[in-house]
C-alpha cells in the first residue's frame, strides 16, 4: 500500500511522481476544504509506510485487546 498525494485536473485524479500499475484500484479520500490540508514530513510519510506494511502483515492489536490494554494502565 502507498500514500500518494495528487490533484483532480479535468476531471481526472492526477498523481505526481507515481509509480501505479494501470489499473490499479485506488482509494481516493478527498477533503472537503484546503484548510484540512494533510501534510507529512519524509519522516512521518516513512513511519507511515512502516505502519501500513505491519498493518498488511497482520501485526495488529484488536480493538478489544486495546481497550483492555489501555483499562490495565489505568490501574
């Protein structure tokens, strides 16, 4: 998975420097103001990748194991 950042230009979603395959499926989450702009720095867009690829892996925790988790530090 990538986070990619581009722009609608004649109705089309234009992706600067992107590597995609044609026919690709893509999700595109579009903001409904400029002013929610989401910028990374390399370094978060790299902690970003880091965390999509333990996602893909299945290294996760549960909701419910989360929530039992933060229950127990309250203690």
């Amino acid at each position: 998975m990538k986070v990619l950042t581009g722009k609608v230009v004649n109705g089309n979603v234009v992706v600067d420097d992107a590597s995609l395959r044609e026919g690709s499926l893509v999700t595109v989450v579009a903001r409904e103001d400029d002013a929610d702009r989401l910028e990374l720095t390399p370094e978060q867009e790299e902690h970003l990748q880091l965390s999509i690829a333990e996602a893909d892996r299945g290294d996760v925790v549960g909701g419910y194991a989360l929530l039992e988790e933060l229950k127990n530090r309250r203690r």
